[in-house]
C-alpha cells in the first residue's frame, strides 16, 4: 500500500468515524428532545401550509385585481403612450405625462 492510499483510507476511516459520532449525536439529541422536534415539525408544516394558502390567496386576488384594473369603464380610459389607464377627463397621462386627446 503506498503512503498516498495509506493516507486515503486513514482519511475516509476517520471520516467514517465521524460520520458515526454525528449520528449519534442526531439520535441521542432526538432521544432527549423528540417531542420538542415532533412538536416543531408539525408547527412547520402547520406554517408552511398556512403561508402556500396565503401565497394562493394573494395571487388569486392579485388577479382578480389585475384583470379589473384592465377593464376601462365609463370614467376611465388608456393612455395611447403608455398603456396606463387613466381619467376620461384627464388632459395629460399621470405616468408619462402624454398629452391626451
Ligand atoms: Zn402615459
């Protein structure tokens, strides 16, 4: 065996040994407090699905939004610069400033 693979498996041993020491530390960490993390992990998911619901929620109505805000009505109109939807009566857009006729 040369010094080099000598080395390599000295090296992959103590990274072995490490590994195992980790492991037990994880499993003896559990063992102490693995109600605590049970109880984490169930609030984690509880706020994860709660934020997915918020995120579904705020891009549904951002939609809503959007799709209404598109909509000209009686008073409204768009500007023929910039596309922003301004007042019917508005003589300049307030976005870009375009004269309106
Ligand atoms: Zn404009």
């Amino acid at each position: 065996m040369s010094l080099l693979d000598k080395m390599m498996s000295d090296n992959l041993k103590r990274l072995k040994g490490m590994q195992r020491e980790m492991l037990n530390m994880q499993e003896e960490i559990y063992d102490e407090n693995g109600e605590q993390i049970e109880r984490l992990n169930k609030k984690r998911a509880e706020l994860d699905a709660a934020g997915t619901k918020i995120h579904y929620q705020a891009a549904a109505s951002g939609v809503k939004e959007a799709m209404s805000s598109d909509a000209p009505d009686k008073t409204t109109k768009f500007c023929h610069e910039c596309g922003t939807k301004i007042q019917k009566s508005a003589k300049f857009c307030s976005e870009c400033g375009a004269k309106q006729d």
